[in-house]
C-alpha cells in the first residue's frame, strides 16, 4: 500500500468517525508522492493531488515544506510544468511558506544570474522576515559582490517594507459578544487537559473548546452577525488564568478569529478575547502571539456607599455594581484610533492598555513573532549597508525615575536588556527586549512549540541560551498508545534542535520523567538569570521566570531573546514567629489570606511578587514561588542571604553532575557549561564580589505586605468553595480557609501529595507520620486512597539510600514499574497508598483523574473545575489544597481532621519550618553600570 493510499484511509476514517478534513500534511515522503501524481497528467488522483499541495501542506520547515518549495522551484523555473500551477502563483505560494526552505528558494531565484526569475523572487523576498543567520549572510555577501537585487531587497529590509506596506488596522471593529463563563476562566475551559494529546493536530483539538453547545452558538453569532467578530468574555472574573496554553487561544482563534492564509489550514489568527478583570498575564502573551486582542471590561465596579467606601456583604466581601452590560449577544465597536470600546454612540471604556503602540504593531504584523523577526532584520540590514536604521517600529518605551532605586526584578532586566539606548537604569513600565538564559518545554505543550520553530524555520537553538530543558512530567502517569505515538517524536526533535532532554532517543539512559519545573529550578544557577518555560509554574526560586506559551518558547530557543514590559513589583516580608506545628505551605496560604484581608483586592496579580525569604532553601523556597502562578501574579522573585544560595547553587551543580553522569549532556556540553556557570556565580559571592541579588533600599513599590507569622496557628486549606451562589467566587484560589472551619467532619474521598509543590522533605513528612502512627496503633489503614508522586528520580533515589522509601513501600499497594509502566489511566481507587512514579501526576488532569464527583484533598496547585476531579451526575468534585502532613493525615481518616488530631499527628516531626531573615535584604543604590 502506498503511503498516499494509506493517507485517503486515513482521511476516510477521520470523517467519518470524527468529522474532520484531511489532516494537514507534513511528511516529504507522502508529498512527494503527491508531486508524482500531479505530475502525470492521466492519474486518477491527480486533482485530489493538486488540492493537497497547494491547500494542505504545511510551511515552515517541516520535511514537506522543503519537498514544496523545492517543485515550486521547478515550476518557475520550467523544469516542471503544471497548468493549475504558473510560476506567478508558485512565487505567491512560495511567499505564504514563512521560511525554511522557501527562503532558501527564493534566495537561489533571487541570487541567481536569470533576471526573468531574479526579479520576482526579490519582490517575494522583501515581503519576508523569518531569516536566519545562513539567509543573511548569503545576502550579505551578494551585497559585498556587487549584486544590485541584494543590494535593493537590503534596503527594502531596512527601510521595512515588509511591515510598512501592510495595510493599517480597521478604524473600527464590529464584535459580537459570547459570554463563555462568569467567573474567572481556567485555560482548561479552552483546551482541556485531558485533550493535551491532540494540541498539535488543531482541528482536531478545536472540538474540545468550551462544550460543542458553546461552538454552536458561536457559530450562530457568527450567521446572525457577519459584519462582526466573536467577542470571547469571562464575565465578573479573568480570562485565561492557570495556565499559559497557547492550544487555548488557537482555539479561540480557530472558532472566532481570521485564518492566516489560504494556503495554511487550520491556523487562524487576531481572536479578540476580554474579562471583566482583564486577561491572565500569561495568556495576554499568548494572545499577542497570534494578533490578537485582549480587552479588560471592568464592567463590573465597586458598588461605594454615599461616603465613596466600598460597600460589602455579611461574608465581608466587597459588593459588585453593574456599570455596563457584556451579556451574550450584545453587539458593540471596538475604536483603535479612540482606544475606547463603544455600544453604539455610548463610551463604555477606555481600553487603551490593549491598543498600546506595540500591541497594534502585534496585531498589524499578524502576531508579534513577524515584529520581534522583523527588528532584527532591519537592524542586520541598516548596518551591513552602513546606514543609520529607520525608526520605523514604536520605540521601546524606556522609563527612568532620577534617584529612584531598582526592584529586584528592575536590577534583573536592566542586566539582561538588549538594544536599550538610556543611559540611567529603566524602571518598571519600560518595554525592553531581554535575553533569555534558561528555556523549558514540557511534553504536551512540546509538539506545539516544535511546530512554532517549524513554522518560524528555526532549526537550531540560539548559542545565546545558557540551558534549555524538553520534560516527561506531564506525560509521566501512563505510557500509553497517546504518549508513545507523540513523546520520542518529540524528544527526537527537540534533541536534534539542541535541547536536553528527559528521554534520549538513542535510550542511552534511563527516561526521565522529573517535574519539568524542579528541572528548571536545578539547572538555573543565576539569581540574575531570566527563564522562560512552557508552563504557568515556571516559577524558580533562583531568577525571575516566566511561564509562557509554546510559541513564546519557540521564540527563546530560537532567538535567545524575549520581549515584554518590565512588571511592577509587591514586596513580600514576614514578621513573628511559625509554630512548630505549622508547615510552609500554610505560610503560602496564609499570604494570600493576609493579603486580600488587608487590600481588599488582589495586588499580586500581573506584578512580580518580590519575597524576601532569605533563610529557605530553594527546594523549599519554590513552594513559595511555584504558588505565585495561582495568585495571578506575573512572576515571583526571592531575595535570598549569601549562605542560603551559595547552599542551593551546591544542590543545584550536585543534581546537574547527577544528569551528566547518567549521560544527559549534549554535544555542546551544555549541563557542563551551567556547572561552570555556578562556580563562578558561588565564587562572586565567596569573594564579596557580586553578593546575593538585592533590591536597592529605596526602590519603589506598587505595594507591600507584611506577612504576620503569629497569626498562622492552624494549617490552611485553599478550598474551590464548589457551592457558593456567586458562581464567579468558585473555583477561584481566594478562598483560604482554616482546617478548623471543617469540624473534622467533611469527607475526604482521596488525597494527592505530589507535583511541583513538594519535595525531598514532604516525602520523609510522610515517611514519619507513617512510623510515628505504626508505633502507636501498630500499623496504618487508610480510609481514603492516598496518591504519592515525588516530582524527581534524584529525591526518590536519596528517600532509598536514607531509608525513608522502605517505610513508603510498606505500606504501598501500589509502586511504580519504570521497566513496566502503566498503559491506562487508573480510573478507580482502593484504600491503599499508591507510589507512582516522579511526574505530574493528578496535578495535569490529562491522564490519571480522581473518580468522578470525588472530593480531593491534594498539595497541588489545581483546583479548577474538571482538572483534578470531575463533576458526577449527583456531585460536585473538588479539589481541595493543603500541605502535605494534613493531606496524609485525611486520607487516613477519611476526612479533614480537627485541629486537635493534626496536632497530634505532627507532634515531633520536623516540619519546613521557617524563620524570616534577621535584617532586612536590601542594599544602598548600586553604582554599577548595568548592562544596558
């Protein structure tokens, strides 16, 4: 059978089970079976054939684009001849690829001696940007040679013709408006988790977007309006919050947005998208990506009493007004020139921050990879002219406060900016391009950004990144036919870009399947650093990190660099003493709570949370951080003493020799290079140097808060308060509530210690409550299944040399199998402690689930609807957040037990204890210059 034959099979199947076109082509091999049939004038599936190369083929750098570009070559060559295809429209089809193989093409045509074919290819070539380094330099050297079409298509790059000559936006955009939840919407509403094995195949994952009853009624928006777009709304909450998830905005884009080109299937763009607390920080980004528009609403107000305080109810919530409508239907007008956003003649409001001189730039472009592309080559081609560069582009915005000193987060940005023309130190608001110094993808976004570096011809890793990381977490629960169809694939790829990955496609050694974020927090070894990952809890303990979507990552690895403002900072102190038998992760909870009590509205989010923890660890330390992304901050930043880190940089070189030695480095050495970078960094610090990151003791605040460690006597839950009759206050990560609200009475159907949000000492926690119970009642039952995961193989390995892990394998019922792992998700539970192996676990919710309508209590960072648990026909699920030694203490009684009971349980164990630093950990302004 032929691999076309086997394609139509193929095809057949997905209609007709499915629904679904032809799946977009990326193979060279079926293509250029494809070119053969189209080449034969009489073959019965030469039309078919037609269709498919010109309509169904993807661009970029996939195998069938370089088989595409390379027949286009042929056509306008006269090589190869087809009637359907003249050599006009293969130099249009040529310029829809985006570069790779097209650019190679074009630059042949171009550079070549034949001015029939010369001409057009650099008419095609000045409507480009995604060029690499290989492209610039053979332009470059047909300039120095005297080549006049290089010497014209340069000066069209700087004068950028590319961007200059798009058309404006739209004065005026029509939308309709679909409101898709009230509350704030998890990215899961978008994409599900459970759906993660689809995200590269878009038109199959699009069915997964909401409910298919939300996409018929988009749809019917769409056929009662067709003069407007589809306005996607979280109403009285945030769009997009929990998770970076580009495959979420696709799907927005895919049912309300406009496709990119005829010739690409299935990628849309510029979907428009608002809250009435605005978008998700993370997911602003994502929207950007594609050109799109985020909108915040606030059409929903403090309801002030006649004295203009803020009125609230008996629970002491502030009570919400009404100031417009957004309901399902309404039809208003977005102005781009006004930035204001109408209902026929009636300003509604001001939403200048979504047409800032960047973003319209974004969505003019088509997305902001063809700007962040675009800059670059203006600049290569002013300076290998000898030009000054055209200020074509908005200019970054730079804003310095004389006398006024530097966040921790400002000093980070100001060191790491490229291209900033001030000369003081910027200040938060700036716009500032940044290199980017540690990148991470994690395997269900992976295929994703593997089809963004695709798709921006990207086939090797910038040398400008210090350390770049492809995980196994999330697909780690269950090796089914799903995970082995996508994850070697993808470990091939990312291996062959220049990453390290968790499994070795030559299976040198063992797969890895660590926590993608402990990884990360490993291999940084530069509080200075700035890291970007595929993930919302790319929140490192050590740097300032950035979760983000698989394109932004794209965009690290291949250009080194990232672009975004810098944030405005709250600063985080603690004061009084932790009771003995409270845990960090209470201290976490409590930060929160304190925070809301006295603000009234949550400061943290879209800013960088500055915590001034100063004795803790990293490990311990990322507990702090890893939570930041569910109290909606942008990113979190510790400021830690020169012990504490020249203590966890020691870890972290220990831990990366550990990857080297099981055979993980590359042919650059990278894992090499970051131990030697931590040397360095330790050394600088030893030396008095270049001490600990500091904030400047007169920097400026958006706020602060003192976090009051006396008033922690009880441990904490954050609860998805499943029940409350303000729908948009469920599932929201703002309801922190102490364990004695519970009575000891509320059941507890199972309990989940794993993710990111443990370590090391959560497992020997266990390990003791374990003995300590055995000794008292002479063994342990559980009333309540009790699911473990540690996030890392290095933490399992050190449980077994130390002994802990025999005491947790005693009374497993279940332990992972590396050499057998499981194939199906579990989908019952006993009452028995399961082992499973490092990974994400129940956290994801795209394999392993609780049952359905069970109440979890667990110590991950999900409380979503659907993720964890899902509903059941008689209950609600939910999942329930507390720290590790309440969790295993209710999975052995079967409920949330009271104060009393906990006490007891702890007595004796060394909990993460934690004392604030003794003196405060700020410097005088520094005198240095920075790297600006």
């Amino acid at each position: 059978m032929s691999l076309y034959t086997e394609y139509m099979d193929e095809i057949e199947t997905r209609k007709k089970e499915l629904g679904l076109h032809p799946k977009p082509i990326d193979s060279a091999e079926l293509l250029s079976e494809i070119i053969a049939q189209i080449k034969e004038s009489g073959n019965k599936y030469r039309e078919d054939s037609l269709k498919f190369f010109i309509y169904n083929t993807l661009p970029g750098t996939t195998p069938a684009a370089g088989v595409k570009a390379q027949f286009l070559k042929e056509i306008i060559l006269g090589e190869a001849v087809v009637e359907e295809i003249t050599p006009t429209f293969a130099f249009e089809l040529l310029s829809h690829m985006k570069g790779g193989p097209s650019i190679e093409v074009l630059l042949d045509l171009a550079l070549s001696d034949n001015e029939e074919v010369a001409n057009p290819a650099a008419e095609v070539l000045k409507t480009q940007v995604f060029l690499y380094e290989a492209d610039t330099e053979r332009l470059e050297t047909a300039y120095k040679s005297g080549n006049q079409i290089a010497k014209d298509i340069l000066e069209s790059y700087a004068r950028a013709d590319f961007f200059t000559k798009l058309p404006e936006l739209d004065e005026e955009i029509k939308v309709v408006t679909y409101v898709a939840a009230e509350g704030d919407i998890s990215t899961d509403l978008l994409s599900p988790g459970n759906q993660a094995h689809s995200r590269s195949d878009r038109e199959l994952h699009g069915q997964c977007m909401i409910s298919p009853e939300a996409q018929v009624n988009i749809k019917e928006l769409q056929k009662d309006n067709p003069d407007a777009k589809v306005m996607l709304i979280a109403e009285k909450g945030t769009m997009g919050v929990g998770s970076s998830r580009m495959s979420g905005v696709n799907n927005v884009a895919l049912w309300t947005g406009e496709p990119i080109s005829p010739y690409v299937p299935f990628v849309n763009k510029a979907p428009i998208v608002a809250g009435t607390n605005g978008i998700s920080p993370i997911f602003l980004t994502t929207v950007d990506v594609t050109g799109g528009i985020g909108i915040d609403l606030q059409n929903w107000v403090k309801k002030l009493d006649a004295n203009g305080k803020p009125v609230v109810d008996d629970n002491g919530d502030v009570v919400l007004e009404q100031a417009y409508s957004v309901d399902t239907g309404t039809v208003l007008t977005i102005n781009t020139k006004k930035k204001k956003l109408y209902n026929g003649d009636k300003e509604l409001a001001d939403i200048s921050a979504s047409f800032t001189p960047q973003k319209v730039e974004f969505m003019r472009a088509g997305g902001s990879y063809a700007v962040v592309f675009g800059k670059k080559l203006q600049t290569f081609a002013a300076e290998t002219l000898g030009v000054e560069t055209p200020l074509v582009f908005a200019p970054a915005k730079e804003i310095s406060h004389p006398g006024q000193g530097l966040t921790a987060v400002e000093k980070i940005f100001n060191k790491n900016a490229v291209g900033v023309k001030s000369k003081t130190p910027l200040h938060a608001g700036s716009d500032v391009r940044v290199k980017v110094n540690i990148v991470g993808s994690q395997d269900t976004t992976g295929l994703m950004t593997a089809q963004e570096l695709e798709a921006m011809a990207a086939t090797v890793i910038s040398p400008t990144v210090d350390g770049a990381y492809q995980s196994g977490c999330h697909t780690a629960s269950v090796w089914d036919s799903k995970a082995q169809a996508n994850i070697p694939k993808l470990m091939s790829f990312m291996h062959k870009f220049g990453m390290i990955t968790a499994r070795d496609p030559k299976n040198v050694y063992h797969p890895m399947t660590d926590v993608i974020h402990k990884v990360l927090n490993d291999i940084t070894v530069d509080e200075w650093a700035i890291i970007i990952g595929g993930d919302s809890h790319t929140r490192m303990s050590k740097g300032v990190a950035f979760g983000a979507d698989s394109g932004t990552v794209a965009l690290a690895l291949a250009t080194g660099e990232a672009t975004m403002p810098i944030p405005d900072s709250v600063k985080v102190t603690f004061k009084g003493h932790m009771k003995s038998h409270m845990d960090f992760r209470d201290v976490v909870h409590a930060t929160q709570a304190q925070m809301l009590k006295e603000f009234g509205e949550n400061v943290f989010q879209g800013r960088i949370i500055e915590v001034h923890i100063g004795t803790l660890l990293a490990d311990q330390a990322f507990t702090f951080t890893d939570w930041t992304a569910e109290m909606k901050a942008k990113a979190s930043i510790n400021i830690s003493e020169d012990k504490t880190l020249i203590e966890s940089l020691e870890i972290a070189k220990h831990r990366i020799q550990i990857m080297i030695d099981k055979g993980m480095d590359n042919d650059i050495h990278m894992l090499q290079g970051l131990i030697e970078r931590a040397d360095k960094r330790i050394a600088e610090i030893k030396s008095g140097e270049k001490p600990a990151l500091r904030p400047d003791d007169n920097a400026k605040y958006y706020a602060e808060v003192v976090v009051d460690l006396d008033q922690i006597d009880e441990p904490m839950i954050a609860d998805p308060d499943v029940n409350n009759p303000d729908v948009s206050k469920r599932y929201t990560h703002d309801s922190i509530r102490g364990l004695s609200s519970y009575g000891g009475t509320k059941t507890v159907d199972l309990g989940f210690v794993g993710s990111c949000m443990v370590h090391k000492g959560d497992m020997q926690i266990i390990a003791q409550m374990l003995r300590n119970l055995e000794a008292k009642n002479g063994s342990v039952e559980f009333k309540a299944p009790l699911v473990i995961a540690p996030p890392t193989y290095n933490i399992v390995d050190e449980l077994k040399a130390e002994g802990d892990w025999e005491i947790l394998q005693k009374y497993a019922g279940f332990e992972f199998d590396d050499n057998a792992p499981k194939n199906e998700a579990r989908t019952k539970y006993e009452n028995i402690m399961y082992l499973e192996r490092p990974g994400c676990n129940l956290c994801m919710g795209n394999q392993e689930k609780a049952e359905k309508g069970d109440t979890v209590l667990a110590t991950s960072t999900r409380l979503f609807q659907g993720r964890v648990v899902e509903d059941s026909a008689e209950k609600k699920g939910e999942s329930l957040l507390a720290s590790t030694p309440v969790v295993v203490l209710s999975t052995i009684l079967g409920r949330i037990p009271t104060l009393e009971e906990y006490k007891e349980a702890v007595s004796g164990i060394h909990l993460t204890d934690f004392a604030p630093p003794a003196k405060e950990l700020s410097s005088e302004p520094a005198t240095i210059k920075f790297n600006i």
